[in-house]
C-alpha cells in the first residue's frame, strides 16, 4: 500500500478534470436563455410577445429606412434638387437625399458656404484634442499647452481676421462647432471651477469661502438650465454698463459653466467624503502640507471613486448644451432644425432628427465606452 | 543640556469632545530614546493621547512640548513636529493610488524637498529594513496586512522622524501575521529610536518598553516599568485590567 496524493497516476485525475467544466445545461447560451427568457408560462409568454414586437418594429425600420428609401434625386433644371421622389414615398420610406443635401448646413450653420472647410477643420482639432486627452501617454504637463494651443487655433480659424483668413463674425457661425466649443469649453472651465468649490465646502478653516461655496451650489442646482440661460442672454445685458457688450455665445458659454460647475461640485464632494478619513490623516501625520495632501492624496483617490458619476454628468450636461436653441444660439440642434424647415424637404424632419441623434449618440457612447475602460484599468491596477 | 530635555512633554492636557470629557489632565513626560508603552481598556482615551502628540487632535487646556517646540495654533510649529514625528494606524492607511515606493517617497521628496533619486535609495534602505525590499513596485492592495503594516513604518522611517507613535499597529493584523510586524518595532527599538505605543501585546511591552503607562476613563492611572506593573499593579483598576487582558489571550 502506498500514501495517495503526491505518487497518484494521473489517469486518477482524468475524471475530475472532465468535470471541471460544468454541462451546457447551467453554462452558455441555451442555459442563459432558458434561465431569463423561458423560465415558466408567463415569463416565456412575455419574452415571444415582446420578441415579435421587436422583430416587426425592426423589419418596418428596415423597410423604411433602407428598401423603400430615396438615396438620391435628380436636379431640377435650375440646379436645385427635385424632391418629387420623395414626396411619392412620404410615409413609407425614408427621403435620405433631404440629408445629402443639407449635411453642410446641418453641420456648419450659416458659416459662409465657401469658408466651411475652416470649421471642418475645426471639428477634427476638438476630435483628436479628446482622443490625445484620452491617452494615457500624454498625460503630463505639456497636454495644458497643448489644449491651449489647440483652442487657440480654433479660435482663430473661426473668427479670422488673421493670416489673410476672412473675418467671420461670431452670430454667423453655427452647427457642431458651435456645440462642440459649448461642451469643451463648459467642462474645462466646469471641472477645475468644481473641484474648488467642492474643497471649499469642506472647508473647515474658512468659514466665509464655505458660506459662498454652498450658496452658489444650492442657487445654482435650485434652478433649471433654461432658466441661467434666458437670464444670461436677456437679463445679464440689462445690469451691465451700456457700451459693455459681452458676445452671445460666451454668455451662454458661462451660464453653462456655472451650471456644471455645480453639479460636478457635488460630484467629486460626494468622492471627497466616501474617502477614509485615515487617509487625509495619514497624509497630515507625514507633514504633507494642504494642497500637497489634496492634490496627491485625497483627489485622485475621489475623482477614481465618482468616475461613473461624473461620466454620466459630463452626458448629460453634453445633451443639455442642446437647450441653447432656445436663446437663437446657433447649435447643431438649431442648425437641423433650421435645415427642416427647408420648404424643399418639407417633411423630412425624421431623418435629419436620426442623423442628429447619432451624432449625439457618438459622443455620449465615445465617453461612456471611455469611462468603463478607465475604470476596468484603475481597478485592475491597485485592486489585488 | 539639551541631551537632558524630554521629547515629548504633557502637562495637564485636557481634552472634551462636546461635553464629553476624554483627556483628565493627563501628564506625562517620555524621555529621549526612551519607550513607552501605553495601554488601557477601550474607550480610555488612549488613541486621542497619542493623537494630540501630532495634532491630529487638538487639546483645550495644558501643554504639550514635542522635541521643544509647543503645540500651538501656530502652522510652522505644527509643520516641525509633523516632520520629526512619525505616526503608524491601525489600519495602516497606506496610499493606495500610489506605489509601495511612492508611497515611501512621497514625503520626503515633497516635504523635505529631497532629490527623488535619493528619496528611493533611502526608501528602498527601509524597505530592505522591515524585510520587503521586493514588494517596491506593488500597489498596497496586493500586500497582506502584515506587510502593509511594514510598509506603513517604513513610509515613516523615510522622514527621519525623532520619535515614533504607534496606535494599536498589531490589533487589525490576524495572529500570523502580528510577529512580524512585532519583530520590526523591536528592531526599531533596538536602534534607539523615541517610542510610543498603544498595545496590549505584552511580551512586546515586556521586551522592549522601559515603561508602561495605563489608562482608563481618561486618566493616566498607573506608570512603571514592566515588570514592576505586570507583576505587582498598585491600583485595583489596572489589575481588573490586567485579569480581562489575560483571560482575553
Ligand atoms: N471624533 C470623536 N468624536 C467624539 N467622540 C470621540 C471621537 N473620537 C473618540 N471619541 C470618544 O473618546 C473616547 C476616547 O476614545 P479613544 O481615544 O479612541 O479611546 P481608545 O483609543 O483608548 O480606545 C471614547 O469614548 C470615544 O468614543
Ligand atoms: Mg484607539
């Protein structure tokens, strides 16, 4: 007889490393349906029902929108387009000739016609602005430069004026730039704006700093966006000194600042305050002074606690940037509308309003998809 | 002269939380190199003590002298003793964004404004002291407790401190584990280093401390060698004490 264990044959172990995987009837798709989708009467009567609805809704949208679409119409003899194909399918296919003909107002607004390459070019400088913020490899000092850099180059393809450029005033720009320069610079002015009024609501030394930080986070939140906005472009005027013209856009530009702002305050507090208070304590007990202990101790370890949080705030606030319409700014929801009201492609607000909503989508999934990366890979960092 | 003044110095220091009274005039003074040992049931005001050293409490009434300079209001004050006073949790509080090493050198290259170069020589020196020289680039969270709780002495032997505060630094760690981070604090004994600890391990007290100190509600009640206070406690509360503590191991 000899001790079993460490001497076994491993034919021994055959059996049990068979079973290491457990049957397809608790593991996989059939599994995975058969327990969520058909898992009694009612719940698999639910899941056809709402099968078939998926299903035929999905077969009309792809009749409507791809079969019996209208791609392309032929001119008419005075070089406009001629929507009369689209009119013959109104209601069961989509006119999509209506979005080739208006992607460039769509897009740039009222910009002159002949100078949209300019904000062309700047949409793809706030595209790769984001993507290289994005990167892990380029966080360092110099990305402040580069933002700067960059912004500034924006600014100055917009307005011209400059290197032989034509001057474009500011009420003639329109479309994604202008939603884009909205969202941009909200939050690089929001973020920064947030994390001081946060620390100085916990601020414990000053107490007036304190009072002024909760006053302006309570009024800020205790009012909608439209509201800061209408007062921002009609009120702000009247208690200004006559001569002082501040520019439409960068009123609404701040009133969207000081609305982030607030909200993304109580964001990163709400990180601030989920923290141990051993970990401020520690940073004190090693003679870190305030701003050393706030900037490399306790906000680093808030802002990874709120990413969701933020994220989901930043996608808002994004969508929100919409509501501008309301004040005549120039948006890409105001330029789509505009385009609607086209006589030519009178009915096809529709497709204009997909076009719009996937562009918003882009944006809205790009930070989200962004965000879990960033997470998975902080967590996969110090976790274990 | 100066060889003869205390580290730390506590007269009369007395402490409320609201109208709860925490600290009664509590007293006490800890020689250089000297190493004490404070314990007392939970609740008696031992970790609010301790904290005051480093003001991470404030105390309402007497003084307290840490290596000369008092604790008051004043900030610069404050940042001497926080640099020549090292302090270790019971839950160790290590960074836990930062490396082992960051976590070692973040002190001394921001606050003592050293080289970084030589920030990780010197951490690396602790390192290699508490034993866990390899775990550098690591993220505390895939340290075990025992070896957080090192890394956590050695983050506060990398400021050069002149005295060492310990709160319960064993009471968090399951029992495998507390040896070794007992064996570092005896080595650290060893080299003469100003010590205070709360602890009830009291084979540490024992081997290590010239003296014990034991409190209750708030009160230093008793003090005296080891020996003296395991083997012959004056005060009736000390032995209740002592009884519960042994029953307890
Ligand atoms: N931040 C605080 N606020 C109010 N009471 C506290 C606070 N910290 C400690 N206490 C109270 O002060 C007393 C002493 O606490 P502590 O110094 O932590 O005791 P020990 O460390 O000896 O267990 C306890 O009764 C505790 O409840
Ligand atoms: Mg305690």
């Amino acid at each position: 007889m000899t001790m079993p264990g460490n001497s076994a044959p491993a034919a021994l172990h055959a059996p049990i490393d068979a079973r290491d995987r457990p049957p397809s009837s608790v593991y996989g798709p059939v599994a995975w349906m058969r327990a969520n989708l058909f898992n009694g009467w009612l719940s698999s009567g639910v899941t056809i029902l709402f099968g078939y609805l998926i299903i035929r809704a999905a077969i009309g949208f792809v009749d409507w929108g791809f079969l019996n679409a209208i791609w392309t119409v032929p001119a008419l003899p005075n070089g406009n387009p001629d929507p009369a194909t689209c009119r013959a399918v109104r209601g069961t296919g989509a006119c999509w000739a209506a979005v080739g003909d208006k992607w460039r107002f769509i897009t740039f607004g009222r910009y002159p016609y002949d100078q949209q390459w300019r904000p062309g070019i700047c949409i793809a400088l706030f595209l790769s602005l984001y993507v290289m913020s994005a990167m892990r490899q380029f966080w360092r000092k110099e990305l402040a430069f580069i933002w700067l850099g960059i912004l500034t180059l924006i600014g100055v393809l917009m307005w011209g004026g400059v290197l032989g450029l034509r001057y474009v005033p500011q009420d003639e720009w329109g479309g994604l730039p202008i939603t884009l320069i909205l969202a941009t610079f909200g939050l690089a002015f929001a973020f920064p704006l947030a994390v001081f009024v946060a620390l100085g609501r916990r601020s414990t030394q000053m107490p007036a700093v304190k009072l002024i930080c909760v006053l302006y986070v309570e009024l800020i939140r205790g009012v909608p966006l439209v509201a800061l906005l209408f007062m921002a472009s009609v009120m702000l005027p009247l208690f200004l000194p006559s001569g002082m013209n501040i520019d439409k856009l960068l009123r609404a530009q701040i009133a969207i600042i000081l609305f982030v702002g607030a909200y993304v305050a109580e964001v990163i507090r709400g990180g601030l305050q989920a923290l141990p208070k051993g970990q401020a304590e520690a940073a004190d007990a090693l003679g870190l002074s305030y701003w050393q202990k706030t900037m490399r101790i306790t906000l680093p370890q808030a802002l990874r606690l709120v990413i969701p949080p933020l994220v989901n705030t930043f996608i808002g606030f994004f969508k929100d940037t919409s509501l501008v319409l309301i004040i005549g700014i120039f948006d890409l929801l105001t330029s789509g509308k505009t385009a609607m009201s086209d006589p030519t492609w009178q009915g096809s607000s529709t497709e204009i309003y997909i076009v719009m909503a996937i562009v918003y989508f882009g944006f809205c999934f790009a930070m989200s998809t962004y965000s879990r990366s960033v997470e998975r890979k902080l967590d996969s960092a110090h976790n274990r | 002269m100066a060889e003869e003044a205390p580290a730390i110095v506590l007269d009369k220091v007395n402490k409320w939380y609201g109208t709860m009274h925490v600290l009664r005039d509590v007293t006490m003074n800890v020689a250089q190199k000297e190493r004490v040992v404070v314990c007392g049931p939970s609740g008696s005001g031992k970790s609010t003590m301790i904290r005051c050293i480093n003001r991470l409490e404030v105390h309402q009434e007497g003084r307290i002298v840490v290596d000369g300079t008092e604790l008051t209001d004043d900030l610069r004050a404050l940042d001497t003793i926080r640099r020549e006073v090292g302090m270790v949790f019971q839950s160790f509080n290590l960074f836990p964004h930062l490396t082992i090493l960051e976590n070692c050198t973040l002190a001394p290259i921001s606050v003592r404004k050293m080289p970084k170069a030589e920030a990780e020589e010197l951490a690396m020196d602790f390192l290699r002291k508490v034993k866990i020289p390899e775990q550098a680039k690591k993220y505390p969270g895939q340290l075990s407790g025992g070896q957080q709780q090192r890394v956590a002495i050695a983050r506060a032997l990398c400021m050069k401190p002149k005295i060492m505060l310990f709160d319960e630094p064993t009471s968090a760690l399951d029992p495998e584990m507390i040896k070794e981070v007992l064996d570092t604090m005896v080595s650290l004994a060893d080299s003469g280093m100003t010590m205070v600890c709360v602890t009830h391990e009291m084979g540490f007290a024992r081997m290590v401390a010239d003296r014990v100190v034991f409190m209750d509600r708030g009160e230093i009640v008793e003090s005296g060698t080891p020996t003296r206070m395991f083997e012959d406690p004056q005060t009736d509360r000390l032995k209740l004490f002592l009884s519960q503590i042994l029953r307890g191991h």
